[in-house]
C-alpha cells in the first residue's frame, strides 16, 4: 500500500494545543531576575523644538533607576531620519507621540508615576499634517536630514518598488517618487469610448494585533546583549541592534518570542532602545507599549490618495489608465508606493499607461507594513474604477474583468512578463459560484441588497534562505529553520518535510531556535516563508533521507535504488522481511563508537523569481437606508494557492483576511485633527470588525502550481485581503446607487449620501 501524502491534508496547527491551553508564554510574560521596568514619555505636540527637559522629580521618586533622553543613550552615531538609529527625540519631535524620555524604574507602577512628573518644554513649530499641503515647496520641513526613501523593510515584505524615479522638480518633503509609463495615455483617451477620472482616498489603519510591542533586553558581563521580543524579523532585528549600539553582530542574540499577532507591523521598533537601555543600567529592562502607545507611537498603514483617470472602448477593452498615486508616510520614509503603482498597472492589460507615485511625509507617527502593504489601498482605487467602466456600458462585472485580465506572457507595469498566474481561473471559478448562488429575500422594505465584486493580486517576496533536517536517536525528525511561526507556517513545514522524508507529519517537529544556532531565513511577511523556506525545508529533508538510505544501503547489503521506506523502517523492495527500523539506524549513527555518520540533512534556496498569487472576491451587503449601517452578508473568496499544503490553514488564512477586509472597508481609521493631534487613541474610539460584524466567509481554493514552490505551493497570506474592501464597497454602492470614494465606507457617511447629502 502506498503512503499516505501529507500534502493536501488539514492537520491542525502544530502549536495549537499550547495556546488554546494557554501555555503560550509571549515577550511581556518574560521577566529576567532583576529586571527592571521602562515607560516612555511621549510628545503631545506635532512638530516642537526640545528646549528644555526637567527629570528632577522623576529621579527622586523611589524606585527609579534613571530617567534618559536620547544623548543619554549609549548608540552608535544617530541618524534622525531612522527610528532604529534614533529611537528618542534629539532636538526636534516629529509627531504626537514621539518617544522623548525613557524611565526605568523598578516596577511598572513607579515607572509610570515617574514618567507623568517630566516635564518638557517645548517651542512649537509649524506642521505638515496634510499630505497634499506637505507636497509644496514651501511646507513646513519634516526631516532636516534629508528625504531618502528606504526599500529594506518593504523588500522583506516583498513590497519594495521597481519603477523609475522621476525627474521633476520636488518638494523637499517628498521622500521618493515611483514611475511607470507605457504607450501614449493622450492618444488612449481619445480611443476611449467612456473616460471615468475619480480620486480615492485611504485612511490610516493600525494592524489590530492583540499582543502589544514588548521587548526585553539584558546584557552579560562581557557585554553580550541578548533582546526577547515580539518580532517577525529574527535576523534583520539583529542587525538593527547591533548596528544601533555599534556591536558586531555576534555580539547580539535575539530571541523571538510566540508572536500575539502582527500582520506585518511588528518589525523593528522597540528593540534598540531596550537594549540600549539594559546597557545603560546594566540590569535586565522590559519595555511593554500600552494600547494608547500602540496607536500613537508605532507603525500603522498608510494613508493614500488615488488620483485616477481611465479610458474604456465601447467593446469593453480598456484603452489607457493615468493616475497620480500619494503615500503619506508619516514622519519616517518607507511607505508602499512602488507596489502599489506596479500592480495598479498591471493586473489588466493597458495598452497605454501613466502612473506617477508620490511618498510624502507628514508630521504624523512613521508607517509600517499591514498584510499586502500597497495593494489594498491600489485595489480599492482600481476595482472601483473597473466597476464604474462596467456600469458606464451595463456590462456584467466579471465579465469586463475577464477580457482584460492580464495572463502569462502579458506586460506587467514595469514592462516585465507575468509568469504563470491563476488571475483568470479565479474570475471564472468565481463567476460560476456566482451564478449558483440563491439569494434570500429581503427582510424589511428600508434594507437594500448589493453584490460587489473584485479581485486582487500579489507578487509574492523572495528572500534566500536555509534549513536543516536532523534525525533523531527514535526515528523522528526536527526541522530546524530561523523563521517566525505566526500564521501555522511550521505545520506546513512539518508536512512539507513528512512528504519529502516520507515520515508521518506527526513525527516530524518543527524548532524555531534564536539567531545564535538557527539557519538562516527572513521574516515572516510577504507571503513568502512557505514559498522560500518551505523549499530549503524539502531540500534538507531529501538530503537527510538520501544519507539515511546510504546508511540502510551498507546495513542490508543492498543497492540505494532497491531500497523503501515502510512504516518507519528502511527495506529491500519486495523483500518485506530484510527490514531495519529506522530509530535502529539512527542510533547506530549516534552512540560510542558508531560506524555510520549522523543523518543531518542541509537545505538552501536563493530564489530570485517570484510566483504572483490571486484572489477573486464577491461580497453581499446589506444596508440600512434609514441609518446607513452597512451589515456584510457574505463573502466568497476564490484564491490561486499554487498547491495547497495544508487546505484548513489556507481557509483560516482567508477567512481572517476577509474580516480584515470589512474592517478596511467599513471601519478602522485613524483621523488626525488640523495639528497633528490623533482622534482614535484606544479601542473605544478606533473601530474594529467583532463577531457580530463579521460575516459568513466560503473560501473556494484554485490551485495553479508554482514551478518554483515546494509541490508547487505559493505564498497565500496577503492575497485574500487586497479586493476585500473594493468587493464590499462595490457592493455597497451595487444597494445604494452611490458611489463611496473613500475608506472607511461609515454610517454616517452612507446616511448622508443616500439621504441627498454630500457624496
């Protein structure tokens, strides 16, 4: 009888019993002995020259250790402009809640009281907070060290850009620029038989994890600095630190603890500081954020303005797109401006195209990543486009989507082929759950119904990385990667191994050591772990199961080739009775005086090209004409998967995304007043999808192999999120005969439009 295959089968997550028992214990559970507690005092103002800081009253207060500004820090050299080199205000604060002093204290409480007792005075400066305003020549200045855009965090999220700089005159606030053209967009337009020109409009979005930012760093007596923390990033955190506090490398340890959610925005944050501070005082230091912190301090999504225009022929083939994409960045450079314009241009073919991308910074918190970092904000702006082209010639939907839709071969934005991409079996798989759908009356005359339709695609990241495969003295496996488990990646692993190994999934564990003994990987985002490490992963179990053949080779006095594994065991094929355990072999290989050599298999991938991975979303709303409540009813979400590992994790990972959808679409923004001030501090003014809110989600799984994955699977974990905002909104004004330009699509916002308001 044949193995049974672990790929294709729903196991459930490898990690699962712990947290659900409540083992789980995460970076703010870790109190070293002797460990001391640090509070930040953060910036009221958005833009002020320090002039003065008073912690006389803070030192005194019993229990506090010190109180440090940013030249009390022991860094390297500090760079303003880069929050892992400057994680304190120096002269200047840059944004209401720009860490200003660090108290460290003996315990929490008398942190706290300390940091209220500092006083800071402040001479207020004039502040960009308007993105648009901040692009003009004259605008107050945001960073006095320059403007630099930096790709390292968006590459490692596989969001970095790609297009050309462009070359006008720009304000001293624009911190990079992104271009694609094609053709000739005038003589496109003139083509066209209907023109839409709409802008767009994104608001700031927090991640929402649950787990807030926590570090805690400690140093050894030779100065060896070890940091545990909440991070995605095991291997780029450390480099951070040991460039912030001017070590070599291996002079830094990070330790990345079970990750309480992060959805791409727990990267490098706290972490220099707290190591800092541990080396200041020489004792153990936590540094905890609270939620308020959370919002005003770290690295939300950034807000973005789509200026679009586009052109249609009357036989429903799109002729030219131009558009004007604005990123406000915040106070830090590093917003997903190129992703964004390439992918704009590049899910439908465009015969002609001008896309000009603007990173702006404001005097607001600096941006981060939140799952598909980009593309949500380009496919708002474009899914809706295509639907207002659609109704301008009463075309069905899906079907103007399916005779633009771009395929293998096709040009991308930045000129380059698409590989192969599963863009069109989506939407056709999509339009035959459609049209079998059964749609249930309406409840009372005041409700109307909408379906909403749109799709979204993502390049997929790339980053090299390694894995070793070890077998143990009892016959099982550990897969050893330096990857950061936070969305069940080790459970794929685990059976990605089981296949090439041809051990159950249940006898394979899966370790994720610190950066002193695990391999090599990059962090967890971009959808790409199972993609990149999953493939070193196979290779190392291959490698361990060829050196665990040759053993068995020598052992039966047989040929390599002659030889299969059976229930655990290595035998000579069609000879069931000339069989040897494998647990036999692998302690003959590891006790005093062994004669074979360990089985220790190495995997490595350096994969340069990318699979593009797509999904296709319908969504049913219902809206409350007299209030302008939107309740979403359904959505269906068909995603090109590759191959999928492990079905119940794929489903899982949709089924989130499209509850975050609902939150980007309906809910969560993070408002900021005319000086800076935000107005969505905590949970009980930022809105967020509950249980109540979320609706039933049918996740239909299309599977287009990679040729490069691991049995062809793709990276599925930003796909499923990217068209669930424009499918909702699509649908929304699919019931209400309005079409809603900016996200969130609120109540109130709906009750004015269909009540003959303001649009």
């Amino acid at each position: 009888m044949p193995p049974v295959s672990s790929i294709g089968q729903s196991l459930p997550r490898v990690d699962g019993g712990e947290k659900a028992a409540g083992l789980t214990r995460f970076a703010a559970d870790l109190v070293p002995a002797g460990a001391l507690h640090a509070r930040l005092v953060l910036s009221h103002h958005a833009h002020a020259r320090i002039l003065k800081v008073n912690a006389n009253a803070a030192r005194a207060l019993p229990g506090v250790v010190g109180v440090f500004t940013g030249r009390d820090l022991p860094l390297a050299k500090q760079d303003p402009s880069d929050r892992n080199r400057c994680p304190l205000a120096l002269d200047t604060v840059r944004f209401v809640g720009h860490p200003v002093v660090a108290v460290v204290a003996e315990s929490e409480a008398v942190a706290e009281d300390a940091a209220a007792l500092v006083e800071i005075e402040y001479e207020i400066l004039p502040a960009a907070v308007d993105a648009l305003e901040a692009m003009r020549p004259d605008a107050p200045l945001v960073s006095e060290a320059g403007a630099d855009g930096n790709d390292a965090e968006l590459g490692q999220h596989g969001a970095a850009g790609g297009g050309a700089a462009l070359t006008e005159a720009l304000g001293p606030n624009i911190a990079s620029t992104q271009h694609f053209t094609r053709g000739d967009v005038a003589k496109g337009f003139a083509e066209a038989h209907v023109v839409i020109e709409r802008t767009y409009r994104t608001s700031v979005v927090h991640q929402g994890y649950l787990e807030p930012r926590a570090a805690v760093a400690q140093v050894d007596a030779l100065g060896n600095v070890t940091v545990w923390t909440t991070t995605q990033a095991l291997f780029y955190t450390r480099s951070e630190v040991a460039e912030a506090l001017g070590l070599p490398e291996h002079q830094v340890r990070i330790v990345a603890t079970p990750l309480g959610g992060g959805f791409g925005g727990k990267f490098v944050l706290l972490e220099p500081l707290a190591a800092a501070l541990a080396l200041a005082v020489r004792r153990p230091v936590s540094l905890v954020l609270t939620r308020t912190e959370e919002f005003l301090a770290t690295t939300p999504a950034p807000a973005s303005v789509f200026e679009l225009k586009t052109g249609i022929a009357r036989d429903g083939r799109l002729t030219a797109l131009q558009a004007r994409v604005i990123f406000d960045a915040g106070a830090y450079a590093g917003a997903p401006l190129g992703i964004a314009c390439l992918m704009l241009g590049g899910c439908y073919r465009l015969p002609h195209m001008d896309i000009r991308g603007y990173e702006v910074l404001t005097h607001k918190t600096g941006n981060g990543a939140y799952r598909a970092p980009g593309a949500v904000q380009a496919a708002f702006a474009l899914e809706s486009q295509m639907d207002e082209m659609a109704r301008a010639l009463a075309m069905d939907p899906l079907d103007l989507r399916l005779m633009n839709a771009s395929a293998e071969g096709d040009l991308m934005a930045n000129g380059n082929k698409w590989p192969r991409i599963g863009l069109r079996p989506c939407l056709e798989r999509l339009k035959e759950e459609r049209d079998r759908r059964k749609v249930s009356a309406l409840r009372d005359p005041r409700f109307k119904r909408g379906v909403g339709v749109a799709i979204g695609g993502w390049m997929g990241g790339i980053e090299p990385a390694n894995a070793v495969c070890r077998l143990e003295r009892d016959g099982t496996l550990s897969i050893i990667v330096g990857t950061v488990d936070m969305s069940g990646t080790n459970t794929a692993f685990a059976q990605i191994a089981s296949e090439a190994f041809g051990l159950p999934a249940g006898l394979i564990r899966v370790v994720n050591p610190d950066t002193e003994s695990a391999p090599y990987a990059g962090s967890s985002g971009g959808s790409k772990i199972t993609y990149t490490v999953g493939a070193a992963v196979e290779k190392a179990a291959r490698d361990a199961r060829q050196q665990l053949f040759a053993i068995a080779a020598r052992h039966l006095e047989a040929a390599v080739e002659d030889l299969e594994l059976v229930d655990r065991a290595i035998q000579v094929r069609g000879a069931p009775g000339k069989a040897v355990p494998i647990a036999e072999l692998a302690k003959a290989s590891m006790q005093f005086a062994g004669k074979y050599e360990p089985v220790y298999g190495r995997g490595s991938t350096a994969t340069i090209a990318r699979s593009p991975a797509f999904a296709a979303h319908l969504a049913e709303v219902e809206v409350d004409m007299e209030t302008g409540h939107v309740r979403v009813l359904e959505q269906v979400v068909v995603q090109d998967v590759g191959r999928a590992i492990n079905p119940a994790a794929i489903e899982g990972q949709i089924q989130g995304a499209a509850a975050q959808g609902i939150g980007w679409a309906l809910l969560e923004r993070m408002p900021y007043d005319a000086h800076g001030q935000l107005l969505s501090a905590t949970f009980m003014d930022y809105a967020m999808p509950s249980c109540e809110t979320i609706a039933a989600v049918r996740a239909v799984l299309v599977e287009v192999p990679s040729e490069l994955g691991p049995f062809g699977a793709k990276g599925v974990g930003e796909p499923p999120v990217i068209g669930a905002p424009a499918a909702i909104a699509n649908a929304v004004m699919d019931a209400t005969g309005h079409r809603f330009t900016e996200l969130p699509i609120t109540s109130e916002a709906v009750r004015r439009a269909v009540s003959g308001g303001a649009r």
